[in-house]
C-alpha cells in the first residue's frame, strides 16, 4: 500500500463507506419507484400522440442511463474496498507511484496518479472507440 497514514487511510474508507451506502439507497429508491408509472402515466394521457411516447420513452433511457452509472460506481467502491485488502490502494496501477491523499481524498475510487491519468485521458481523446 502507499504511503498513507492509518489516520488518512480511515478516513478514505469513511468517506467510501458512505458514498457506498448512499449509492445504495439511491438504487433502491430507484428501482423500487421505476414501476413505469410516469411513463404509463404519459402513455395513457388524453390525446396520445407520438410525442408523448417519445418523451416517455427517452424519461425511461434517462432513468436506466442513471441507474447503470450508480450502478458502476457501486462496483468502483467494491473494487477499491478490494485494493485495500490487498494492500494495493494508493498505488498506481500504471506506474506503481503513490496517488497523492488529495486526489483519493477528491476520488477516492482512482487507481491512477494524475500524471497518469492525464496521459490516460490524452490517448482516449485521440481514439475513435475508447477500449479499457
């Protein structure tokens, strides 16, 4: 692990723990009011056109493109709750290097140091279709 003080490294783990149980409840919240009744709502409204099922339709992509990302951020804190068992967080994954306590305490779930990441990103801009 680098070089984080057990001090710093309870309070990334606090701050992981409750973004995690937040993400959570948010998810629940989410799927257990996605009954489609807004959507349902709109479908069944008098006079029906096309355009409501266009707006109901792409409230429901809006609704699934948000719960997909909750959803990742979710599995992001599970792997970082995995590096730190293993000892491996606050370590680059590219280059080994220590990510500073600023940039985890910024996000907590990086797994690169900003030189990194920047380098990461620049390759990405150039790409036609990013690959991880």
């Amino acid at each position: 692990m680098a070089a984080l003080h057990q001090s710093q490294l309870d309070q990334l783990v606090e701050k992981l723990k409750t973004e995690y149980q937040t993400l959570l409840r948010e998810v629940r919240e989410e799927l257990e009011n996605s009954g489609d009744q807004h959507r349902i709502d709109l479908l069944n409204s008098e006079p029906g056109d096309s355009g409501d099922e266009s707006i109901a339709n792409a409230l429901a992509d809006f609704n699934v493109a948000i719960l997909d990302r909750q959803i990742q951020r979710l599995r992001d804190i599970e792997a970082t709750f995995l590096r730190i068992r293993n000892e491996e967080y606050g370590a680059c994954i590219d280059c080994g290097g220590e990510i500073g306590f600023n940039r985890l305490m910024a996000y907590p779930t990086a797994k690169r140091c900003i030189v990194c990441q920047e380098q990461r990103e620049k390759q990405y801009a150039q790409e036609d279709h990013p690959k991880m």
